[in-house]
C-alpha cells in the first residue's frame, strides 16, 4: 500500500521506499527504482532492474548476481543457471551445486542430480534425503537391498513386541531410510516373504516422458487439475489418461497443487494480519460486534440488487429487517457458527499472547 510520498507494508512506513516507482511483485516481494524489500524490509545488494520471482508461492526468487529464498540470499547459487527441479519438494540447482530449502547439498553433482519425492534426491553416487546423504552404498535401489529392509522391519517389530516400545513405524522409516508406507507393508509379514524378487511385480507406468513433461509444466499453477491435465494429455498424445492416474504421479513425486505453500502457517505475514484484524476490533462498539459474533437472534439477510452484482450477506438484528424482506432465519446452525466464531476469537488472543501484547 502506497499514498504520494510514502510505501506501507502493515500499517508501518516502508524505510528507503519510493512510492513514484514502487511496485507490488507479489508473495512478499517488492522494489523501487533503487532497491528491493521482503516483507517490508531491504534486501542488501538486490537488484531491482533485473529483480524476477522464479515461480509462484515456492518464494525463490534472483537477479543478475544473486539468488533469494524467501528474502535471503543463497551463498554461492548461480543466477544464470539456476533451475527448480521439482515444484515446491526443496531440491533445486545450478552447475555447480544442489540445494535443499536454500541450504547448499555437499558433495553433489548437479548435471545427474534427480528429485524423487518425499524428500528424497539422488545423483550418480549418493542417495540423499531432506538434503543430507543417506549411509547407502550407493544411489540405486536395488531388490537386494529391499531385502535387507524387509527383514530389517520385521525384526525391529519383534524388538517392539519383546519390550522396545520407543520402536515405532517411523522410527523403522528413519532408521532404514524407507518410507512409512514401506515399514507397514513388511513389518507384519513373515521372514519367508523377504526373500521373493518383486523387481518385476506390479504394472508398468501408464504416462509417457511427453505426459510426464506435461503434468510436470501444469503442476503449480492455476486451473490446471487432473482433469484438465488429462484433456491436455489426449489432445496432444492421442492417449487417454485418467485424472486418477495424473493425481497418483503428482503425490508419488511430490508436485503440489498451486495453493500449497511451503512455509509454517504461523508464519510472520499470518500473524502480522491477526493484529491488524485486532487493531482494527480494538474500537468496535456492541453493535459492531454484530457482524462477527453471532447471538441467538441470528438471521441472513440476503439483498438483491437489480444490476445483477452478487448477493450481499448481512448479519442484522431481527428488528432492523421488515418481514417482507426476511430471507431465511437460521436456527439449525446457530450453534456450529457460534463455536467456529468462537474458535477464530481464541486464536486472535494466542497471536496477541504470542506477541507478548497482551
């Protein structure tokens, strides 16, 4: 928000801002003719001219000489060739190194480095997981090592059984770096099953590389759903692909539908809203209060107007609407929405408390 002379970022002025050549780059990003600021807050060294946001919601951004995440800049990331593997799964790189959440991968070769999903990475040497190197021999998953792993799940269960109750499934997971999903379909079986070779078993991908290459260029966007993937699909390949098919490779390697972020909730711009929501509730009268907590007189009164814009909701007294324009009264309900107002108050007072304001 910006008036003639000053850049507002949450109610508070925005140092260093001009407001003639400031521009809203969206996600928390923004820049003047001079500098550019995350979250109300200069960026040192950042270059507004050449200043880009790589892609939406997943807060990686770069200009000619450096390359941000979410406002900081990545130590030795090289603009130029600089490239997300995966949407929104933490791998990304450059020629010369890979990075997981902005933090530099050691020990990695970037032109055989691939994202597997889930939090997992390998290149030709090393098999990593949420950027760190797994102990394996090496990065391929052989039958012979899912050997082991099974049995392995199957006698960290019997230690389980026998007393060792801290053993849990994703402890199993942690330990033999598998997923949770591996550890439940092993850890109940016999030692007998183990030993069969499961290389071969189960059916083949149905998704060609060119089908992979297009749910790969949909995912992280707008109006782009399974369903939609999978019209694309036949148009251009000829080959019909269910939306079924499109959201189990999505989940297997970890690409996210646009509106997933991956930052905590509580982040700093949730709370920063809170207590502008508190700031503005702090003068509210009784009747203004009328709109957010609901009584027991609760109605809906539902206008129309003759320009066809959409209805507008409010919530009013009984005795401030005529009987001939009562929509509906809301009975069955008034309990759900008094407990949901109820709830949202709660938590407007533990981002106060949290903020030591209260």
């Amino acid at each position: 928000m910006k008036d003639n002379w000053n850049v507002y970022f949450s109610n508070e002025k925005v140092a260093d801002a001009l407001a003639h050549s400031f521009q809203d780059l969206g996600f928390g990003y923004g820049k003047d003719a001079w500098h550019v600021f995350y979250f109300g807050e200069k960026i040192p060294d950042a270059m507004p001219s050449s200043f880009q946001i790589l892609r939406p919601y997943a807060g990686y951004a770069r200009d000619s000489w450096y390359v941000y995440y979410f406002g900081k800049k990545i130590p030795y990331a090289k603009p130029s060739s600089f490239q997300i593997i995966q949407p929104y799964v933490g791998y990304t790189k450059d020629i010369w190194n890979v990075y997981y959440f902005g933090e530099k991968v050691p020990d990695t070769t970037p032109h055989t480095f691939q994202s597997l999903g889930n939090g997992y990475g390998k290149d030709s040497w090393s098999m990593y997981f949420h950027g760190k190197k797994m102990d394996r021999a090496h990065a391929y998953d052989t039958e012979q090592e899912r050997m082991i792993d099974r049995i392995k799940c199957i006698a960290f269960r019997a230690a389980r059984d026998a007393g060792a109750t801290f053993i849990n499934r994703q402890w199993i997971a942690d330990k033999i770096h598998r997923t949770t999903r591996f550890v439940t379909a092993w850890w109940e079986k016999s030692y007998d099953r183990c030993f069969t070779d499961y290389s071969n078993a189960g059916c083949k991908l149905k998704l060609s590389q060119t089908s992979q290459d297009i749910i790969h260029k949909a995912s992280g966007r707008q109006r782009n759903s399974c369903s939609i993937v999978a019209k694309e699909i036949a148009k251009e390949q000829k080959k019909y692909v269910t939306g079924r098919t499109i959201n189990n490779y999505r989940h297997r390697e970890g690409l996210k539908p646009f509106h997933i972020i991956p930052k905590p909730l509580k982040s700093e711009t949730h709370i920063s809203n809170r207590l502008w929501l508190c700031d503005c509730l702090e003068d509210w009268t009784e009747e203004g209060f009328l709109q957010l907590s609901l009584s027991d007189e609760f109605y809906v009164w539902l206008v129309r107007t003759p320009i066809y814009q959409n209805d507008r909701i409010w919530i009013l007294s009984a005795e401030d609407i005529e009987e001939d324009e009562r929509y509906r009264e809301m009975v069955q309900n008034q309990i759900c929405i008094g407990i949901f107002i109820i709830f949202t108050y709660k938590r407007l007072l533990w981002v106060i408390k949290d903020k030591r304001e209260s």
